[in-house]
C-alpha cells in the first residue's frame, strides 16, 4: 500500500471512529460512560496507548484529569495540572490553540507529573474542548510512550473529535439539568400530593370531630335535662317505697320503678360519655392492677372460646384517669371484641408506656405530645370493613341486629378517652381482627384524690341551706328532701335573686346551686361573687353534666365539691355534711 493510499486508509477509519463516538453519544446520557467511551475511541483513532480527558475547575484554575484511557491506577480523579502556560495541558486551553510537543526531553519549561515519566511519555498532543459562553470545558490529550510526529490531519481528526465531544458533553450537561428539573417537579408533585393527602385527612379528622362535637352537644343537653327529671324520680321512689314498706304488692312496684330509674341514670351515663361531659373523678392509677381486675371479671363472660392473653410490661406507669371509666372502656372493648369471635379466637390486652411525640401529634388532630400509658385491646374476629371503619365510634352507629347493641358503647370509650385528655385509635382488617389502641396521660406526681366514704346513715343538720334551681320541679324536691333532713332552706331561681339572698340579712351557711343556669351568671361565677359577700359561705355544686367552669384538664378544680344527678337522699346527705365540714 502506497502511503498516499495508507494516508487516506487512516483518514477513513479517523472519521469513522468520530462517526461512532457521535452515535453512541447521541444515545448515551450519562456524562461519564460518554467520556470513558471519549478517550478510548480517541486513541485508537490516533493508534494511541494513552488518552485523557481533563476538566476545568474555576475555582482552583486547574485542570482535574476525569476520564483516562490506558493510565494505571491513580491517575484519572486525582491529578491536576495548573490552566496557565506552565503545562501542556494549560498551555492549550490558555492560547485556544493546540499543543504539540514531539518529544518531551527537547521541551523546556513545562512541569510535568511524575506520572508521565512513569509511563515512558514521550510525545504529547492537546486540543481545547469547547464550552457554553466562552468557557472551556476543559482538554482531550493524547500521549504516546514513543515519538510521534502528529500531522495536519491528526490535529484535524483530534480537533474535530473535541467538538463532537463538546456537543456530546453539552447534552449530556443539559440532560442532567433537565433531569434535575424533572426530577424537582416529581418531587413537587410528589410533595402537593403528601400535602393534599394530610389536607383530606385532616378535613376528614376536622369533620369527625365536629360531627361528634355535634353530636355530643345534643346528647349532652338531653342528658342533662334527662338527670333533671331522673333526680326527682329516684328520690320520690325512695319516699314511695318507704311509704309501701309494709305494702309487699306496692313495695315491688316502687321497687321496679326505682330499677327502671337506675337504668335511666345508667343509659345518662353513657350520654354523658359520648359527649364527654360525665363527672369524672380521676387520681393516679395502677393500670396493670386494675386491667387484671378488669380481665378476671371478664372470664365467665367471654366464655371458655375464647382465650384471655395479657401482655402488661412491667415498667408501665401510673396514669392520671378515673379507674372506674377505665374499667368499663375495657369491659365495653372486651364484649365488642366477643362479639366480633362468635365462634371463639383470642382476645389480648397490652399495657406499656409510649410517646407520642411532635411529628405524629402535628399530623392527628387533638393530640398533644408527651408521655402516655397505652391500653391496647385486640382480637382474632372478623374485622370492621374499610368503609365504615370511621364511623364506629359515632353514638348509636351499630353493626349488630336489632336488640343486640345500643351503639354507645365504643363512643363511650372514645368520650371518656377525649375527656381524660388522652388519643385513641382503631385499627381493623376484615378477616384478621381488630386492635384498639388508648393512649391514657401519664400520672405526674398528682395526688390521690380523696374519696368520701359513704356513711350507713343519713346525718342532718340544723344549718341554713340556700338552694338555686332554675328547674322548678327539682327545686321543689330538693328543698323538700333538705327540709327533711332538718335542714332550713331558702330558695332562689336564678342567680341574681341569689345574690339579693346573699346581700340581705338572713343567715346562710351553704350555697347549694346548680352550674347551667338562665342569665348571665353560671353556678361557678354566682358562687364565686357570694364569697366576696359572705367569705365563711360554704358551697356545694350540683350538675346533669361536668362543666369547664369546675372541671379542668378532666378533675374537678381544688376545693371544689360536685354532686352529680342523679343522686339519692343518702348521697345528698352526705354531700352536705362534707361540704358544711370543709
């Protein structure tokens, strides 16, 4: 072969290889397989063992080899060559122009990395890779360990091939920049999406509070009004029964109308807890102690199918609730739980100690952070589908047949939960069971409250008794019931006729008023504006429900002494005698 026919031979197989590159780099997006691919096609254009590429850093004003063809290890990441005249590499991409050295022993002046000469590098050839506005990308070089006289037409092929190289690099940098983008705007989406989703969740949330707020509002005023009527059934009854007493066929009809009044006070009750205004009388609990009491009543109840597991760890904390609503959540859980294993499965009761800390409080409503006793009720039944799973803890929502369920008993439990200032949750799969989880305040060091022991007999007096009730009906049996235990009495409807009571001169020595009155004045305020008046006064509330004015953080305010309705004559006796005594 002639060399006019060898030049033209390598011509070919030059453009060949930048035909190659340019396709592969069209489809290529990845920056550093399109350079790795760069140096080697590079230097087997020129017949080559060694290739590199090298990015400029503005920063430094270096120049980083990031792609090698042929180096031993080391080499590509690592070495840098200054981007001024005093390197090969700097002295090309400062002139714009290529850099040709045949020999590097002939060449003076330039600081090469000793790597060169571990290679043997004699001859060495760089081009400029073109940028974006005027700023390089960096140098392709080629170095070869024999001398090398690079021609017009190397330098051609090599000059061509960094431009290629540039477009290849520009795509791929404008790829990434638009990969970043993308990426950015799925992060975006993928965030509006998470927001969207907690939004619905919290209107959910939003919307089921308020509806049972709703709820809970009404049942509170037909409880009231319903302890108001049950008030002056029970304490009539008992005046009846002792009437009858010497009537056997009497006797049992008071009987059974004062049942039938126990099942009304009962059924207010549970009103009361749906709408979190029940009296509650917390202290600090042993909740392991009182669970297992819980458990061992529940035995003959549950049935010999189904199997009681309790899981209570041993460091659980004291919580801060009224241990007889405890007592009957668990009991209500439980009997739901039979209910939902007809044929029998395990039912398992875990105690422990958990926090709910700030995330998880920010993304439930009503929930505050801190420390908490969690009582978890599961059961191996058949589950709650999906699509009522928010519905069961609405008052009178039942899935049961008729006459199988009042549907109050999981909203009794969620009211008392919400009352006591604790969370509650339900987690349920259909076919694999039901976990309900209550989370109950942590006991801080507050002290028992007392309890009053209940007397065997009714004790009287001789004091004053100045009774306010709006309810004529109950006012009428109250200060007949107070007379009868010898007290003398003074009524009033509201609390401004109280408070001419009060600003006169007849002797007083107890206020005894209900909290939900007409006008301007509640039980709390009018007891508090007769203080000022008469500072020996003593005072006892009465109340169909619990009231913020008395009731904070779910206990009664110190001092203070409440006698829920209904109540009998022994309990007012009672009341009285201990709020006279205070």
């Amino acid at each position: 072969m002639t060399d006019a026919a060898a030049q033209v031979q390598k011509l070919l197989l030059q453009q060949a290889s930048i035909a190659r590159f340019g396709s592969f780099a069209l489809r290529e997006r990845d920056l550093g397989k399109i350079l790795a691919e760069a140096v080697r096609v590079c230097a087997e254009g020129l017949g080559a063992p060694f290739c590199k590429i090298c990015r400029y850093r503005a920063e430094e004003n270096d120049l980083l080899i990031v792609a090698g063809y042929g180096w031993q290890d080391g080499v590509v990441g690592n070495v840098v060559s200054r981007a001024d005249m005093s390197s090969p590499q700097g002295r090309a991409f400062t002139t714009g122009l290529p850099s040709i050295i045949d020999d590097v022993q002939e060449v003076a002046g330039f600081k090469l990395p000793p790597f060169y000469a571990a290679h043997g590098i004699v001859s060495i050839i760089d081009v400029i890779i073109k940028g974006i506005d005027d700023q390089p990308y960096g140098i392709l070089e080629v170095d070869n360990d024999k001398q090398y006289d690079y021609d017009q037409y190397d330098i051609n092929f090599l000059t061509g091939f960094a431009n290629v190289l540039a477009e290849a690099v520009l795509t791929a940098a404008r790829g990434a920049a638009l990969q970043v983008t993308v990426d950015q705007m799925k992060a975006l989406v993928e965030e509006k999406d998470r927001l969207l989703y907690e939004k619905n969740v919290s209107d959910l949330q939003l919307m089921q509070a308020q509806k049972m707020e709703a709820v809970g509002q009404l049942t509170g005023g037909v409880a009231h009004d319903l302890n108001n009527i049950l008030t002056v059934i029970t304490g009539t009854i008992e005046i009846l029964a002792e009437a009858v007493a010497d009537r056997p066929e009497l006797l049992a009809i008071a009987k059974m109308i004062d049942d039938a009044a126990a099942r009304g006070a009962d059924l207010t009750q549970r009103l009361l807890a749906v709408a979190r205004k029940q009296p509650l009388q917390p202290r600090e609990v042993d909740v392991n102690a009182l669970v297992t009491q819980a458990a061992n009543l529940l035995r003959p109840t549950l049935g010999e199918q189904i199997e009681i597991h309790m899981m209570l760890a041993g460091d659980t904390s004291r919580a801060l609730i009224d241990p007889s609503q405890l007592t009957n959540a668990v009991l209500n859980l439980a009997l739901n739980a039979r209910d939902a294993m007809p044929d029998g499965g395990k039912l398992t009761i875990e105690t422990c100690n958990v926090v709910l800390d700030e995330e998880y409080a920010s993304k439930v409503s009503d929930v505050t952070a801190g420390n908490y006793v969690l009582v978890a009720v599961t059961d191996s039944g058949h589950g709650i589908p999906a699509a009522i799973l928010n519905n069961v803890f609405e008052p009178f929502f039942t899935t049961k047949d008729v006459d199988k369920g009042s549907g109050l008993g999981l909203s009794m439990v969620y009211g008392f939960v919400k009352q006591s200032n604790g969370h509650i949750k339900i987690y349920s799969e259909e076919g694999h069971g039901t976990t309900v989880r209550i989370y109950l305040p942590q006991a801080t060091g507050v002290a028992p409250s007392a309890e009053l022991v209940s007397e065997p007999n009714i004790e009287g007096g001789h004091e004053t008794i100045l009774v306010v009730e709006d309810d004529s009906l109950v006012r009428t049996f109250v200060i007949g019931q107070i007379q009868s235990l010898g007290y003398a009495t003074l009524a009033a409807v509201n609390a401004r006729e109280a408070m001419a009571v009060i600003d006169g001169p007849e002797k007083v020595d107890l206020l005894f008023t209900d909290m939900i009155m007409p006008g301007s004045m509640n039980g709390r305020q009018l007891a508090d504006a007769a203080l000022q008046q008469r500072a020996s006064l003593k005072v006892l509330f009465t109340s169909g429900y619990s009231n913020e004015a008395i009731i904070h953080h779910g206990h009664l305010d110190a001092g203070v002494l409440l006698l829920a309705k209904p109540y009998r004559k022994s309990d007012l006796a009672q009341m009285i005698r201990a709020a006279l005594a205070d």
